[in-house]
C-alpha cells in the first residue's frame, strides 16, 4: 500500500520501494580462503562483503557478517545500497575483508580478495581471500 508505514521498520527508517532490490540485479556468490592464508583467519574476525564500482571506485553496497564459516555463501543487492538512490549497476569490484577490529575502514592485518568487473546480476562469483594487508 502506497503511504503504509511498515511495522518491522524502525521509526524514520526511509520506506523501501517494489524494485529496489530486484532480483535480476543481485551478486550471489561464494568466498573462500586461499590455503596459503587459511591459518590467520580467526573465529572472532568481521568479515565484509564490498561491491566498488570498477570505474569510479564507488562503494556502493556492503554486507557486514559475523561468525562466518568457510567457504561462504554471499549475495549483494540493492539492498545492500550504502546511499539511497545509487543504482545497483555494475560493472562492480568486489572484495571480501575479514576485518581483525570487526571496524569497516582496512587496517593492517585485515584479509581480503578482490575479483573485478562483476556484472550486475552475476551468479557463482568465486572470490578468494588470498592477501593480507601490509
């Protein structure tokens, strides 16, 4: 119903529209640890999921999750949209960094894999958590 206000949203929660996140448009894929890298991950790590724009190095969607197991499964969407109003349109980079401080910005030590020009819509991305930041 168009002016309902939705109860399972916190109050002054912007109201989501049919379409914003559609279906079509979702990243689903798969994040594993790279062997060479397997024994820095740790239980308590933050791991997020990061879609950039691959031209202008945009973020524009992130998942945060805790207590993740390997390998795991992710999907990103609109969603996911860090600014209301940013089109959920690719080519995206997206990166998996287990974080150390559970915090969003990059620290030293943080594990991450990137793969690059992922298509909006795209299915079975495989990224690889392979570096660990210097």
């Amino acid at each position: 119903m168009a002016g309902s206000i939705d109860p399972s949203l916190p109050p002054g929660h912007p109201p989501l529209t049919a379409g914003t996140a559609a279906e079509g448009e979702a990243i689903d894929g798969e994040i594993r640890l790279d062997a060479r890298i397997r024994d820095k991950a740790r239980p308590e790590d933050v791991l997020y999921v990061i879609a950039r724009n691959s031209a202008t190095r945009q973020v524009v969607a992130v998942r945060k999750e805790e207590r993740v197991r390997f390998p795991f499964a992710f999907r990103l969407s609109a969603g996911d949209a860090m600014m209301e109003g940013v089109p959920f349109t690719g080519p995206f980079d997206v990166t998996a960094r287990l974080s150390r401080s559970g915090d969003a910005v990059p620290q030293a030590g943080d594990l991450e894999g990137t793969v690059k020009n992922v298509a909006a819509g795209s299915r079975g991305v495989r990224v690889v958590v392979d570096t660990e930041r210097p």
